[in-house]
C-alpha cells in the first residue's frame, strides 16, 4: 500500500454564512437515496490491498456512518448528475465518505491512538459468508490495477472525475475539504485515466452487487470446537466455584481460591467451628480463651461465619489487615473456635480463636466493601490475660467482650485515682461503650477496664490492639494487679507513659517505685519509677524510667530502651539519672539505682561518685554524664539506654 498525503483537516464549520445548513434528516435522505453509488465512491478510494472481502464491508460501514450527529454546514460543490444537482444533503455525506475513505488507507502510526476507520468495521458483520463484487473483464481488472498503484488522493481524484463528473476546481475544492495536503499533485497522478472513467460504473466496483462464498469450512470447525471447549470449561469453573453447598461462592471480600485440600476446606466450614458450651469455663481446669463459649446474635448466620472464614484464609486486596508484632497472619491449621458472631455499633463482627491467635472480622452492616481484618498473638493466656478483647471501636469508644467469668465492668480514668470507677452494663458479655484513652493532644485523662471476678480485681488499658493490656504494680517476680487505692496512687503520674507502648504486641505493663531520693536545696523526695512492657511475643520489651518530683503531675521520662532485661523478673536491676534544677537556680545530677546497688559513679561532662544506690552530684546545665553502678554481688550495672 502507498503512502497517502492527507492531512488532518476539521469538519468544515458549522453554521457558516458561505455554505447551506445541513440537519440530520436531509443527510439521511441523501444517503438512502444514493446509498450505492456513495458505497461505490467509497469502495474505489479505499486501498485495494485490503481485499476485495473487506473492502466491501469497509465500504459500507463508512458510508453508513457519514451522517452527521446535528445540524452541520456542507461545503457548496455542486452534483452534476439528475437528481443530485444542488442537494447540499448530498455534499455533506459524499465529503464525509471520501475523508474517511482517504484515512482509512493511511498507515498505522507508533505512539498515536488509529482513526476509527482505520480499524476493521465492527458492522456490518457477516459470518460464515465471504462477500465481494461480481468480476469483470480484463478492462476492469486493468483499472483495478492501475488505481492500487495510486495513492488515496489520486484514486479519489479519479473517482470524482470519472463518476461524479466533477470539474477540477470543485475536484480541488472538495479534496482539500477532506484533508488532501497536496491536492495538484493527486491530480496528477490521476491524470491519463479519461479513457476508463467509463468503466467505474462497471459491476466489478458496486459493493452493492455482491457474491457469497462460505469461508474456510475446516478452519471454522476447528475453531467452532476450541470456542466450544473453552466455554465447557468456564462454566464447569464457574459452576465449582459457585456452587452454594460448596461454600466457596459467597465469600465476600475474600481472594479467589488458589488450592484446595480437605484440610483446608475443614477450617474454611462453618459448620464445623468449634462452639463451647456456656458452663464449660466451671468445671474446666483452664481459664483462657479456650472456654469462652460462643456469644453474639449472629452465631447462626453462615453466610457471615463463611465470609469470615474465607478472608480470614484468603483475604483481598480491599481488606484492611493488621496484626500485633510478632503475630503470623495465615490462614487456620483447622476448624477455629467461634467466641463471638454478632453486631457492634454499624458493623457485624466476628471473633475467632485458633489457640495461638484471636482473629476479628468485621465488616459494615451494608455490604462487605471495606472490611477488616485483626489479629493478635494470645499463647499463653492466663485468667488474667484472658479477661477481655476488643469488640470495636467507634468515634473515641470501645466496646469490649469480656469473659464469661467476669461479673462486673467498670470504666475507670487512671490520672485520677480518688475518683470511683463507672459502671459498665454487661450485655451477653459484651460491654456498653467506654471512652478509650487519649490518643493525641494533651494527655488530660486516660480511661482503662476494671474487670471484676471471684479472684479479684485488675485493670486493662486499651493500646490499640485486640487484646487490652494487663495493668500491674510491684517488684518485678513479685507483682500484683493495679486495683488497690495505693496501686492506683502509684500509677497516676505515669499514666500517659502508655502512649509510648501502643501498638507493640503488649502483654502487661507493670509500674515499680524502685527508689526513692532526697531533693537538694529544697527538701522533699522524689520517687523513681520503672515501667517495663512485657509483650505476647517474648521479645520487643520496653523500658522507661521515669523520675517523679512533689507536687508535679506527670512523671518525666529519665532513660528508655528496648530489648533489655533490665527491671524485669530475669534481672530487676536498673540505673538512670536525670538533670534537675533546684528551686535555688542550681543543677543537679541526679541518679538511683535499684535495690542492691553499693555505689554509683559519673563520669564524662559530670563527675562524681557515692556509696549506696542514690547520687546527687552539682553539674552545669546540659551536662551529660556516663553512670556505672556497682551491685553487692560485685557485678556492674549501666545506665538505662
């Protein structure tokens, strides 16, 4: 195929005061009155290396779709012929199948989207059938000849010539009307053919004058079978993955599947959840999540069970998923236990247990889009640990889901500890709303759960994760639950230090005055607190040392780490020191150590030493200082870091 010089060129514009309006209805009539002759146009201009079949099919899908969409102006070249003469309908949709005709034969360009009809027609469509034009002599088939050798432009110049009996200037006109760029140059090219104008009205161009031959017969039918066996094989995929008994259909925001074995299909059936009996947790030797009883009003709803058990397998891209650290996240080894199915607020929540994890589904009350999907590591619960998990959060408040051994929920705000605890109504277990602890902005209260059963009473405070944190009090190896009036003295100043063990898979959090020391210049004593996070994992511990004077509000933290034993029941040692300024102007180094620490010294920006576990030594504002502690049993202690 020759390359064509047609430049993009706009419909001529509408409304304009040279040329008649032409409206959809007059076009209309001038195609179907001239439709064969206009399809001829078309067939002639188009390239004839795309075969006689498709020609036929191109040609009439431009011209059928020449119309214009409203009212339009056509450009004023005349129609020679009776009939023609003057009709602008006729014009319009002759300039419009000769445009396309031309942008039809233009190659195919890299980086650029191809015209329309540039592609093969979607209609008309004929299937099983190949059309083309009845064949003439050896005259035609040297016209034929000659016009594949032109280009677009000459060919349409040809055509207008020949048939449509067009002078050169409304040739010229028209032509460049249809984005010919060089329009004497095709006009050229097309001279020398006046003595075959006649044979354009020959049979063997009317695209309308048609004969039909079947296609490849054999090709059909192989392809006839390969279309037959595919679609088979969707619908048995189709049908395996809808099938209702199954339960792999309905299976809301889940991933589709990607194996399947009997195993896993047991932990995947709801029918198959483990559901304990309400009255196990009296006569079991347990106390942990494994004889919580199944509790909620949607406990029987199987296509709820099924949509979480399917996400919590396999869950989709639109699932939001979370895990404490240390949590793995895949899919259950078997059939889990059910401990809560029901509706939380604007959400249906789903609670599981595998023995290692807690696993919350919740999804809106509307539909599946935007559920989640929770886990939290719980081996190795006690009663304590057990007390209590998240049921769902809402605009500042929790809801909680309590153990079937708890006899009373109370919302409690630790900053302040002379202040009584409010009750919270316990409804088949699960808690009225509470506030939950400050997140952000000025740390002015922070709310925690006080459980209640027949071994006494403790605090959780929620850190953001399932399963609340366990609130403690006491020498590490030795501790007790935050609940007495001294316990909850002694955890108010440190409260807001929780905010920096959020997140973090935390077990229990426990608070230790683990000295206390003399305040130069000014008397009084300040007191030496650590507070050292366990978490589920056994690893990731978290440290702070805070250092608490008279009258202050908060405690400040003096010294953190991580990953350290120091404060806890393996070693319960712990040294730091802090900068303080007396109520004379003076700066102090202050430093303690805990119980069975013989001496401490400082070195580096401050110097100084002292016998016992407490050293107060003058130093410059800024100071920093390296601390080493001595312990009884002649081993050495550093400073928190």
């Amino acid at each position: 195929m020759q390359s064509q010089d047609v430049a993009p060129r706009p419909a001529p514009a509408s409304g304009s005061a040279a040329d008649p309006v032409v409206d959809v209805e007059q076009a209309e009539a001038a195609l179907v009155e001239h439709y064969p002759r206009l399809a001829r146009i078309a067939y002639l201009v188009l390239p004839p290396g795309l075969g006689r079949g498709r020609r036929v099919l191109t040609a009439h899908a431009l011209t059928q779709r020449a119309l214009p969409r409203g009212r339009t102006a056509a450009p004023v070249i005349p129609a020679q012929s009776a009939g023609r003469e003057g009709d602008p309908g006729y014009a319009f949709v002759r300039l419009q199948v000769v445009r396309t005709a031309l942008e039809a034969g233009l190659p195919l360009r890299r980086m650029a989207w191809p015209k329309r009809s540039q592609l093969p027609p979607l209609l008309p469509q004929v299937r099983g059938l190949r059309l083309f034009p009845r064949s003439g002599g050896a005259d035609e088939l040297a016209l034929d000849q000659r016009l594949s050798a032109m280009s677009g432009p000459a060919r349409a110049a040809c055509v207008l010539r020949g048939l449509e009996k067009l002078p050169d200037g409304d040739v010229r006109e028209l032509l460049t009307a249809a984005g010919v760029a060089d329009v004497d140059a095709a006009l050229d090219e097309a001279a020398g053919t006046e003595d075959a104008y006649a044979l354009l009205g020959s049979p063997e161009f009317d695209p309308c004058s048609l004969q039909a031959r079947p296609t490849d017969l054999m090709r059909r039918r192989q392809h006839t079978k390969a279309a037959l066996a595919a679609a088979a094989a969707v619908a048995v995929c189709g049908a395996l993955l809808g099938m209702p008994g199954d339960g792999w259909g309905p299976d809301g925001a889940a991933a589709p599947p990607y194996a399947r074995n009997p195993a896993a299909q047991a932990a995947l059936n709801p029918a198959l959840l483990l559901k304990v009996p309400a009255a196990a947790w009296e006569s079991s030797a347990r106390t942990d999540f494994s004889v919580w009883p199944a509790r909620g009003d949607l406990t029987g709803d199987s296509a709820l069970l099924r949509r979480a058990l399917a996400v919590w397998a396999r869950p989709g891209e639109s699932v939001q998923v979370s895990a404490t650290p240390g949590t793995p996240s895949g899919g259950p080894s078997g059939p889990p236990q059910l401990l809560y199915a029901g509706t939380v607020d604007n959400a249906r929540v789903v609670l599981l247990y595998d023995g290692l994890r807690i696993v919350r589904y919740a999804e809106p009350r509307d539909g599946t889009k935007g559920a989640a999907l929770d886990f939290a590591r719980v081996d190795g619960a006690d009663r304590a640990g057990a007390g209590a998990v998240v049921l769902g959060r809402a605009d500042g408040n929790i809801r909680y889901l309590t153990a079937p051994w708890v006899t009373k929920a109370a919302e409690r705000d630790l900053l302040k500890p002379s202040a009584g605890a409010m009750d919270l109504t316990l409804t088949g277990g699960a808690t009225a709303p509470m506030a939950g602890p400050a997140q952000s902005g000025a740390c002015t209260s922070w709310n925690v759960l006080q459980l209640t059963d027949a071994s006494g009473t403790r605090l959780l405070a929620d850190l953001g994760e399932l399963v609340p944190a366990r609130l403690t009090t006491g020498r590490p190896g030795s501790v007790t639950d935050a609940s007495g009036a001294g316990a909850l003295r002694a955890w108010a100043p440190y409260a807001c230090s929780l905010t920096a063990m959020r997140s973090s898979g935390v077990r229990s959090v426990n608070a230790w005055a683990y000295a206390s020391q003399p305040l130069p210049d000014t008397g009084g004593a300040a007191d030496w607190v650590c507070t050292r996070a366990e978490t589920w994992q056994g690893g990731g511990e978290r440290v702070l040392a805070q250092f608490h004077t008279p009258g202050s509000t908060y405690g400040a933290v003096a010294a953190k780490a991580e990953n350290v034993p120091a404060c806890g029941a393996k070693d319960p040692q712990v040294l730091a020191g802090v900068l303080w300024k007396s109520g004379t102007g003076s700066w102090y180094l202050l430093a303690a150590g805990s119980r069975g620490t013989s001496s401490i010294s400082a070195t580096g920006g401050v110097t100084g030493s002292a016998r016992g576990n407490l050293l107060a030594v003058k130093a410059e504002q800024g100071g920093r200082a390296e601390l080493k502690g001595i312990l009884e049993d002649g081993r050495t202690v550093s400073g928190l870091r």
